[in-house]
C-alpha cells in the first residue's frame, strides 16, 4: 500500500493550521463584518443589486460609478459633521 501526498495538500493542510488560531480568525471576521457594511450601504442607498445593463464591461462600470457615488456620500457626510471655525 502506497500513501500519496501532493505539494498542495501539505500546503493547504498548513494554511489551515494558521487560520485556526484565534488571533487570525478574530482578524478576519473584523475584515468581514467592515466589509459587509459597505456592501449593504451600496445595496441599499445605491441600488448595487439592481442593474439595468449587460454585459461584465457594462455591469463593472455601472458598480465602479454607485461606488465612487458611495465613496463621495461618505466624504459629504465627514466634512458635513466636520465642526467649523
């Protein structure tokens, strides 16, 4: 009987062993859940998960566009609560 490991297997198998660890997962759900926010925002105040286009080039523009609209909201609202002199 013969046991066969690859290369990527070992690899993975180690990567796993780092993503358990609490400190790396506490990261990455930290990442996620800022993230989230931001696709919800986009959902909600922009539309994002309804488009009217076709096409990858159409579709990826029409995103590109509702999220540089998101991105100048968000810089409207800072300078908004911004206290003035």
């Amino acid at each position: 009987m013969v046991l066969r490991v690859n290369k990527k297997s070992i690899i993975a198998a180690n990567v796993r062993a780092d993503i358990s660890t609490k400190e790396i997962k506490r990261q990455n759900i930290s990442k996620r859940t800022a993230i989230e926010g931001t696709n919800s925002s986009l959902k909600r105040s922009q539309g994002a998960n309804k488009l009217r286009v076709r096409g990858i080039t159409k579709c990826s523009m029409q995103i590109d566009l509702k999220v540089i609209g998101h991105n100048f909201k968000q810089v409207f609202h800072g300078l908004k609560s911004y206290p003035q002199e």
